[in-house]
C-alpha cells in the first residue's frame, strides 16, 4: 500500500456514488471522513452508515474539515466549480464522470491543478475493468493487428439503474444538470479513445425514443473515424430492458470480444479455435482500484493514465457527438 491511511477525504454529494465511495474509503482503512449535501435525509444516512461528519454546503465543509482530498460526487453540472474550490483549499480531486456538461472552465482547471502540483482525476472506473484492461493489452501486443473497426454498446433501463430513487429526479434524466444518455454514458466514450486514440471526425444520431418522462436523450449511436483509418461506432441508451454492455475489436489479424456480465475476453483468430481469457470479478472491484491508483498517485506524486487532459478529450467527443445530432451533420475535431 503506498498512501496514507490518515488522510482526511470529504465527499461532496450524498447520493449513490458517493456512498460508493464512502463505503469503499472505509474498506479501505481511511477514518477521517466527511460528507456535504443540502439533503438532510442523505446525511443523516451517510453520518448513521458511515460515521462520517456532515456538512450542509461544501464551503463549510472546506473551512471546518479542511479535508486533504476531495470526492465531487454531484450533478455535472457543479463538477468544476466545486473542483476549483476544492483545489484553492489546498486539497487533491477526484471528480467523478464527465469531469462536466459543458468546456467552460475546464481549461481553468488544468492550469489551476498544474499551479498547485494538484492530482485531479476523474471517474472513469471502466479503465479497471478486467475485461478492458486486457483488451488494451492485447491491441499493445498487437494481438489483433492493426485494427480496422471496433464497436462499444451500452444500455440499461433508466428506472432500474437506482430503483431506490424516481428516476425523473436523477440528473441522468434531467438537461439542466447534465444529463442525458452521451454525458452519463460517456465511460465507452473514454474507453474507445483509451483504446484507439483521439478520432478525427464524428457523426451522431440521438435522440428521444422511449416514453420516460426525461428532457434529454435517451438513445444515440455515434460513429467515429480514427487518423488509422479504422471506424468504431458507439451505441448507448437508457431504454432497453436487459442491462447489456460489451466491446468487439476487428483488427486485420484477429477479432477481441469483450462482454460485461460473461467477465471474459474471446479472441478469434481466422481458421483457428477461439481462446477465451476468463477473469473473477465483481463490480465494485473497480471503484477500489481506481481510489487505490488515486492515492497511489497522490502519495508517490505521480499522475495517473486517467489525466484531466483525457476526460477533457472525453468530453469534447461527447459534445460534438451531442451538436452533430442537434446540426445533423459531421464533425471534425480538432488534432
């Protein structure tokens, strides 16, 4: 273990993932903890559950916990100007996805963490699956070759996502605080470009297709041209019944396929019997490893693979996906 256990984290946002991650700091040893949130109901649960000090607004947390590192954990929408406060605190961030709705004052952000000597990352925890990680070791073996076409898909049904909660409430349902299937879906987005590169231009078809009562997209489908000349199509949506989620490879030698709930990655080579790469695996093993890699970081003053710069290019494809479906017209993104 390279970071220290007495570090004091605060959690700003109650809610599902911050209760995730609450729960997982305390598996892991930390006890110096805090949560804010304007919802009394939600810190009274996360102070009985947790034994965490609470705080009604994240300026009072900040000038009476002085927290070392700081969990954003609310709606996109607040995601950087509750990072910058955190930062000018003195403290290190971890923001979790999309780092936010819109680029206004990321760039602020970037240079502000770089000032200070900060670690900020964003929660892009599929970058630990074991399925994904392996697929980007094999396209670095060059298992599949060059690769020609990838294809990522994603879907769940909305109401089941957090049965706990109206779904109309949750910001994935809601325009104004960020929400919409491209922003919250935007982990294949992350991934795509972890596992290809930056693409050089998009066309996107999305839009409203189910009768939930949402002001924002629920089905999209972007496709994506790399400077490699390989395509990759993304499909994600908040309407289908069955949780489904899977990744396929083309690649000129051989084909990786990778689905979620099978934990394992099948690769398929012309003429011969598919190999299968198998993996135990439960989900939550994500959200430790990627707070693990987080300390780490911090700790042995580091950056992590999942820099800002790499959720901000997340970012910008999810936008131009979002404008190209708005235009009906390609995008070019800027190299």
């Amino acid at each position: 273990m390279s970071y220290s256990l007495t570090q004091s984290v605060l959690v700003v946002g109650a809610g599902s993932i911050g209760r995730r991650h609450l729960g997982n700091l305390r598996k892991l040893g930390f006890s110096r903890l805090a949560a804010c949130d304007p919802d009394h109901a939600r810190l009274e649960y996360v102070s009985s559950e947790f034994r965490a000090e609470c705080f009604g607004a994240l300026e009072q947390g900040l000038e009476t916990f002085r927290p070392e590192i700081v969990f954003v954990c609310t709606p996109p929408v607040l995601h950087v100007s509750q990072a910058l406060l955190a930062l000018r605190s003195g403290a290190h961030v971890f923001i979790e996805k999309p780092v936010s709705d819109r680029l206004d004052g990321v760039a602020e952000l970037e240079s502000e963490a770089a000032r200070r000597g900060a670690n900020v990352q964003v929660g892009y925890n599929l970058r630990f699956n074991p399925g994904i990680q392996t697929l980007k070791r094999m396209v670095e073996e060059g298992v599949p070759g060059r690769i020609l076409w990838a294809r990522a898909e994603v879907g769940q049904y909305l109401p089941d996502w957090r049965p706990w909660q109206d779904y109309r409430q949750s910001y994935t349902a809601r325009r104004e605080l960020g929400g919409g299937i491209i922003l919250d879906a935007s982990h294949e987005i992350d991934y795509m470009l972890w596992l290809l590169g930056a693409p050089r231009e998009l066309v996107c078809m999305a839009g409203k297709v189910d009768a939930l009562d949402v002001n924002v997209e629920d089905c999209a489908t972007i496709l994506m041209r790399f400077a490699s000349s390989a395509q990759a199509d993304i499909h994600m949506d908040f309407v289908q019944r069955n949780a489904s989620r899977s990744c396929v490879l083309a690649g000129e030698c051989a084909t990786l396929e990778w689905y979620y709930a099978r934990n394992e990655v099948s690769i398929i080579r012309p003429g011969c019997e598919t190999e299968v790469v198998k993996y135990d695996f439960e989900a939550n093993q994500m959200y430790v490893a990627e707070l693990q890699d987080f300390f780490s970081c911090i700790h042995e003053q580091r950056n992590s693979g999942r820099s800002l710069a790499d959720s901000k290019l997340a970012l910008q494809v999810a936008l131009a996906a979002l404008d190209s479906s708005a235009q009906r017209r390609w995008v070019t993104l800027e190299q």
